[in-house]
C-alpha cells in the first residue's frame, strides 16, 4: 500500500464529512419543499372535490325546481337535516334524499342515480318551504358536503354549505 504525499492531491476525512453533511442539508430542505407542496396539492383537490359536488348537486336541484310543475311538501321531509324534496314535474315525480352519505336522485320508481361521488359525504339536505298564499311555490335548500378523510387528517379535513332559495317556476 502506497502512501500519499503531501503534494499529492485528495480529499481528507474532514472535507468528505463537511461534503457529505452539506449535501444532507440541502436534500432535507429539497424533499421538505416537496412534501410541502404534495399536501397543498391533496388540500386543493379535496376543496375541488367538496366544491364541485356541491355546486353540481345544487345546480341539479334547482334544474328540477324550475321545471317542476310544483313541489309536493306533503311527501317531502321539511326543516329536519336528514330531508326529503318531492318535487312534480309533468307525468314524474322526482325525489331528492340522502343515502348512506350520497345524495340521491329519484325518479318515479326507477333506479336511484347518484348526484355526489364516492368521495364526498353529504351530511345535510334540508328543505324549508318559504312560500306564501296565492304565491308560486318557493323554497330555501341548504346542502352540507364533507370530504372523505379516511387517514383523519385535520388538513385535509373540508366542509362546504350552500344555501339558496328557488321558485317553480309560473306557467
């Protein structure tokens, strides 16, 4: 085994141990960057997720709304968090409810089609009739969505309420 000399160029135990615990710094700063911006990604998409639920399924309603011929509040389940709108349009009846967390949408008896996806849970639909005598029907819906949050994170915990007033239309 050869020994070097002092003229000979290399790297010293130090100057390895200096290299190595400079690199290792700015590794742990890189990948703590990324994981930062992986769970802003998982944050946005789980507000995306709640956000165009809510919408899609309130947009949906008040389609039906409009169109109806009127809303059949005997059937429907009024002021109570766990509702029901019934709603009579021409020759069907269109029923608007949660199952199992999903809202769910009726008509006739036909096959139940679901309004939300599977990941998101609905957790209010409550129906208030806001009408007056002689007036066209009108009514207040109030709809909570919460994101499925298997792992329980409080970050990525999201929970939106919309609130609107509709009116069946006159014809």
């Amino acid at each position: 085994m050869k020994l070097l000399s002092k003229s000979e160029k290399g790297f010293t135990l130090i100057e390895i141990v200096i290299y190595i615990g400079i690199v290792a710094a700015v590794l742990s700063t890189v990948i703590l960057f990324l994981v930062n911006i992986i769970e802003g990604i998982s944050k946005s998409v789980a507000i995306q997720e709640v956000q165009h639920n809510i919408r899609f399924s309130m947009a949906k309603i008040k389609l039906d709304v409009q169109e109806a011929d009127s809303l059949d509040f005997a059937s429907s389940v009024l002021d109570n968090d766990d509702g029901k709108l019934v709603i009579e349009g021409g020759s069907n009846t269109i029923t608007y409810e949660i199952q199992n967390g999903v809202l769910v949408r009726l008509i006739d008896a036909g096959p139940v089609v679901e309004v939300t996806s599977s990941k998101v849970i609905v957790t209010q639909l409550r129906v208030e009739n806001r009408s007056f005598a002689d007036e066209s029907e009108n009514i207040e819906v109030y709809i909570t969505i919460i994101h499925k949050n298997p792992a329980k994170q409080k970050e990525f915990e999201v929970t939106r309420t919309i609130k609107t007033s509709l009116s069946v239309r006159a014809t």
